[in-house]
C-alpha cells in the first residue's frame, strides 16, 4: 500500500470519528434543552399540586398513561404519580424520584432535576421496553416533610406486589460523579450502574446508608428491598458532604448552600452535564435486566 494511500485512509478515519463526535455532541444538546424545558415547566408552580399537575401534563406531551394515588400518612394527605411499563406479568423494578419542593427557591436540584431524569428514562423505556423486567415509575409527594409519599408507598406493597429492586433519585442537577447509596455494594443492582459507569467514563462513588443522605430510598431499605439512592454531584463535594453527616467540621459543601435555600434555582443546573450522565443510567437499568433474567431477585 502506497503511502499516499495510507494518508487517505487515516483522513478518512478521522473524518468519520469527528462526524460521530459531532453527532454525540448535538445529541447532548438536544437533550440537555429538552432537560431545560421540563425544569421550567415543573418549577412553574411551588406547591405539591401545582407540580404533580406540570408532570401530568407532561406525561401527556408524551403519550403515556399514568395514573393518581393518594395517601394518608402522618397526618397529612398526599398524592403519587406512577407509570407501568412493559409486561406487568414479568419482575417488577421500581424507579422514583420526589416531586415536592420546601417553602424556599424553585426546587430545581431538590428534585426537579431528579423527575426531569425520570422522563428521560420513561421516554427511552417507553420506545425500548427491557425483556426482562416490568418498570414502574413512582413520582413521590410530601418527601419534604418526612418521606411521607414513599413511606405510605411501602407500607401498601404486598409480598405479591413488592419490586425485585428499588433506585431512587434525589438530587441530579449537575457535577462529573454519580454518588449511589447502597447497603450492598456488590450485589446485582448497584454492580450493574458500577459496570455501566465504568464503560462510558462517568465517575462513580459508592457509600452506605449511615454516609448518605437520608430520602425515599430509607423506607425501601427498612422493608429489605434491594435499593440504591443516585444523586449527579461533583466529586470533590461527596467527602465535605460526609463530613456534614458525621458531624465533623469543616468547609460546608456547595450543595448543602444551594438545596433548601432561595438559591435552588435554574441557574445552579447543568443541563449538559446532566445529559452526559443520563445514559449511564440507562444503560445500567438494561445492565440489570439482562444479568437477573432468571433470577427474581436484585441481590
């Protein structure tokens, strides 16, 4: 082969790297505005109501079918959301974010962020169901005011009716590491996100429960079913984060500044950031449906 040749042949490659680079770029983009729109119409309204309705309305942009709960827990009167798909007659995985918001800021990171990435994964899901697995997706209420939505959820699930696994998302704003809770850090589930991460470069750090903020996956965890919690953050926040929770001093991290306070707002969102991480997650969920299809069981 000619060196002339040989050139031809290297530009060629190049030039079909670059073209798919730019294709992966636009996708981001694309993504990471869709991701935009829907923070904006869920931030429309502040009260638990106002919220549920932003999502229902659109889960219906989307065509899917959803259905209303409501609860009693505490006291206080609530209403989930849930989504099924796929064949109800296979392993049920649960997926669920929180949708209610404090009294201060927009609630965007804490957890607009976290549904926005739960309509991303039933949009995928919906167009690419799992073989082995039925998903249902559960946007929790009054999570602000002590797990309320999720605790209700829990205590109505049978033997019969309880999923082979449980992910929860709280907090999927921006940053360059999935931090992922998991009481058994080698079991099939969190194996599966630990896999996916590792292929497409995504950061990812694992803790326990007691090194992990609590939120809707404690009520999971407590009815021993195998559960992870993913949050979107930035690495160098994860350890300042720990040191909160065990009641260390030291630098108070940017996350804590921003959750809870009038700061939580759109400008603290990284959509790009958030659509790069997005298909790690999904390609954990498959990762999992694949290695258990014989088995009724996360761990």
């Amino acid at each position: 082969m000619s060196r002339a040749t040989c050139l031809l042949k290297a530009l060629a490659c190049c030039l079909a790297v670059s073209s798919t680079a730019s294709v992966c770029l636009g996708q981001v983009a694309k993504e990471a505005t869709q991701l935009k729109e829907r923070l904006a119409t869920i931030t429309r309204g502040s009260s638990s109501a106002d919220r549920a309705s932003s999502i229902a309305s659109l889960l219906d942009l989307m065509k899917v079918e959803y259905k209303s709960e409501s609860f009693e827990e505490d006291g206080k009167s609530g209403k989930n959301l849930i989504v099924d798909l796929g064949d109800e007659s296979k392993p049920q995985l649960l997926i669920g974010a929180h949708f209610d918001q404090v009294k201060v800021g927009n609630g965007v990171v804490d957890n607009a962020g976290g549904c926005s990435l739960m309509l991303e994964l039933i949009e995928r899901f919906n167009a690419k169901p799992l073989e082995n697995h039925c998903l249902r997706f559960v946007f929790f209420d009054l999570e602000e005011v002590g797990l309320l939505g999720s605790t209700a959820y829990v205590k109505s699930l049978t033997d019969e009716s309880k999923p082979v696994g449980f992910i929860n998302i709280d907090i999927f704003g921006y940053g360059d590491t999935l931090w992922m809770m998991s009481p058994s850090p080698e079991s099939q589930l969190p194996a599966s996100f630990s896999k996916a991460c590792k292929a497409s470069k995504l950061g990812i750090e694992v803790s326990p429960m007691k090194q992990y903020p609590p939120a809707d996956h404690v009520p999971f965890v407590k009815a021993d079913i195998a559960t992870i919690a993913i949050a979107l953050i930035d690495n160098a926040e994860i350890q300042l984060v720990k040191n909160v929770i065990s009641g260390k001093r030291g630098e108070f991290p940017p996350i804590l500044q921003t959750i809870h306070t009038p700061d939580d707002t759109m400008e603290k969102i990284d959509s790009t950031q958030c659509a790069k991480a997005t298909p790690s997650v999904v390609e954990a969920i498959r990762i999992f449906d694949r290695t258990t299809a014989n088995s009724d069981a996360a761990e």
